[in-house]
C-alpha cells in the first residue's frame, strides 16, 4: 500500500525528469533537482541525494562522474562488477552480444581494483572481439565494495534503465528486451527481477521478505511447525509481494534511482540490496518480478559467502557488519540488539536436536559472537 503523497511524488519526477534526460550524476547533493548544461541534445538532471542516514557520496563515484560528463544517453546501460573474476566476465559479455541493441545500449565493466591483471584481460578480449562501440572497462580508484562499485559505474553513463549484473551470471536469449516490457508495462516499477537459475535451469531463490528481529528468531529456531508456517507464507519464487529481490540482476530505473538515491556504500558487500528495495518502497515504488526473463546465475564470484555458510564455517567480517548496519539502520540499535537476542534464544531451542542429530546443523562457526559485531557502533563507518 503506497501513500497519496508518494504517488504524486511519483508523477512529478516523471514529468520533470523524462526518461531519456536522466543523467545520474552524484558530484554534488543539492536540495533539490538542479537543471545541468544539456548532453547530447537533452536536459540532464543532477539528482538531490536524500539517504536516510546522512552519509558522503563515494569518492569514486565523484571522480567518475566529473570525467564522463559528456557522455551520451544510452536506452540500457548494463554494469558489471569484476574482482579477480575476468574468464567469468568474459562470459557474461559474451552472453549480451544477442541481448544488447548495439546502438542504443551500452555496458560498463567496473573493475573494483583487482589485484591481478583482470582489467587489462578484458580490455583485450573486448578490443580483440570488437565490442568497444558497445563495452568500455573502467577502473574504480578503491575497493570500496558491491555498492560503491556498481554506483561507480552508474555515475559513468546517463541512462534510461541501468542493468546491475553479476560476473557470475549468464544471460539467457531474451531476458532483456523481457525486463524492458514489464518495466515499461509498470510504471511504478523502480525494479524488475528476472528468474536467477541453475545451468541445469533449476530455479533459485531470489525473491524474499525483509528481515526482521521475529525473523532471526524462526531462522535459528529451525522448528518444524514453525518453518511449515513461514514457508506458507514466503513470498512464491514468481510471485509479485516479494519484499526483496537479489541484485544478482535486476533492472533499475533511471528515474527512480535518481529519487531514492544511490545505493549504500557503507555496506561493503551483502544487505545493500534488501536496503535498497526497502528505501524504493518507501518512497512508492514496486518491486516486479518478470519470470519469463531468465539469468543463471553460477554463484561463483567474487564473496566466498555462500560456501561458507553452506559448509558452515566462519563468514568474513563484512558479513556481519553489513548485517548491524542494516538491522540498525531499520530498527534502530535496539533493534539490532533484539534481533541478535531472538537469534540466541532460537539457536537455544534448535542445538539439543542439533546433538541429538534430529536435525541437520545451520548455525555457522562463531555465528553466536559474530552477531555482535559493531554492536556499539554498527552505523559508523564503510563495512570493509
């Protein structure tokens, strides 16, 4: 349910902003939408930068946004973050080749300061196969994460829609021009989520509902009757009430990013995603779902997260920071305590049957202590 005042705010910024004069550039926050000199025969609009938490805007993206100022609107501008995954990146462009209109779209490779060769790798392989009218590679001057990363390469192309998409990704034919229907059929749609699958074509999930101090508590608590009743209730894989979609791939508005602002980058990797569909919704967008639209998704990229917590090890600590972040900012640092309470009282009930062997084991290693994390300062300061 979206509020009067949200709607309106919704067809002023399309009636100022067309979708074709949005030109995302983050050099400086202003009070307000200031009218910027013309690009390429249109008005561009250097968007306010309102963040619920008031933090600086990544040097990063300052520096990119000054140095590409001339650049032209693009239909689609699709931006890839590699770090020390080039073969993967390689892969994924490949995959555009038959999904990009060579003319009006273009992608964007952010190298988030590699320390390998993977920048120069790529650069070749897009010279050697003739896709520099299309590809360009930039290089990010720090590595300040997923956020910071993918706002880079943002600030570096004035679009009508920007594509986020994993170097762990393969597109499959079609995908695009099915997100630009649905998100031209929704014009409330800030984001369009494609389905994430398998090679085998098996389906992900990548659709979920925010997470909450109640939440923590049913993860850890693993009970059978209370699981039967959360997965009643999670969001269908296809459904359209998700209130977050993983940015694995997802198709953003220009004219909505420009309202709700760039994506967090005091989260280093993990939760800036559930941040930004909760800051869409809040300001009166929708998340939509275009399950014709597929993706695979190989889960083989740059954060060994998800082996970890599959074999239970420790996670890394930007992890968890990322988490206080998140359940603060929300919820308040209360919040984050309780949420971190209702996790220990649920892995109370759920470790008799973990020794036992009555059920499989879920908690990760320190997960107990690590849940602390910046428990006294969980806003301050970029989760690295």
């Amino acid at each position: 349910m979206f509020s009067e005042q949200s709607s309106s705010q919704r067809a002023l910024s399309a009636e100022t902003l067309s979708a074709e004069a949005v030109f995302v550039d983050h050099v400086e926050s202003t009070s307000g939408g200031e009218v910027c000199p013309a690009v390429s025969g249109h008005t561009a609009v250097r968007p306010s930068i309102n963040r619920q938490i008031a933090e600086p805007i990544c040097e990063s993206t300052q520096l990119v946004a000054a140095s590409h100022s001339n650049i032209e609107t693009s239909r689609v501008a699709v931006v890839i973050l590699n770090y020390r995954t080039p073969e993967m990146v390689i892969d994924c462009l490949e995959s555009l080749t038959t999904e990009v209109d060579l003319d009006a779209d273009r992608v964007i490779v952010v190298d988030n300061q590699s320390p390998d060769d993977s920048a120069s790798r790529i650069r070749d392989v897009v010279e050697q196969r003739g896709w520099q009218n299309w590809c360009r590679v930039v290089v990010s001057p720090s590595n300040d994460g997923f956020s910071a990363g993918n706002n880079f390469g943002i600030a570096s192309q004035s679009s009508e829609f920007y594509w986020l998409l994993n170097s762990d990704t393969i597109v499959r034919p079609g995908a695009l021009q099915l997100m630009l229907e649905a998100a031209r059929a929704n014009s409330d749609a800030a984001i369009v989520a494609p389905t994430l699958t398998w090679p085998d074509g098996k389906a992900q999930q990548s659709r979920f509902r925010f997470g909450s101090p109640a939440a923590e508590f049913l993860a850890s608590a693993q009970l059978l009757a209370l699981s039967r009743l959360v997965e009643g209730r999670a969001p269908k894989e296809f459904s359209q009430d998700a209130s977050w979609v993983s940015f694995a791939s997802v198709l953003v508005r220009a004219t909505a990013y420009q309202q709700i602002g760039p994506m967090d980058d005091r989260y280093f990797m993990y939760y800036e995603d559930t941040d930004y569909c909760r800051r869409a919704i809040e300001h009166g967008w929708k998340i939509v779902s275009e399950p014709r639209a597929s993706v695979v998704h190989l889960r083989g990229g740059s954060s060994p997260v998800k082996r970890l917590a599959a074999e239970l090890r420790r996670r890394p600590f930007y992890y968890y920071a990322s988490r206080a972040r998140y359940f603060a900012k929300f919820y308040g640092q209360g919040g984050l305590i309780v949420a971190n309470l209702c996790w220990s009282l649920g892995r109370l009930l759920s470790m008799p049957r973990d020794w036992l062997g009555i059920r499989q084991r879920t908690a990760c290693h320190a997960e107990w202590r690590d849940n602390w994390t910046n428990i006294l300062n969980p806003l301050g300061g970029a989760s690295k």
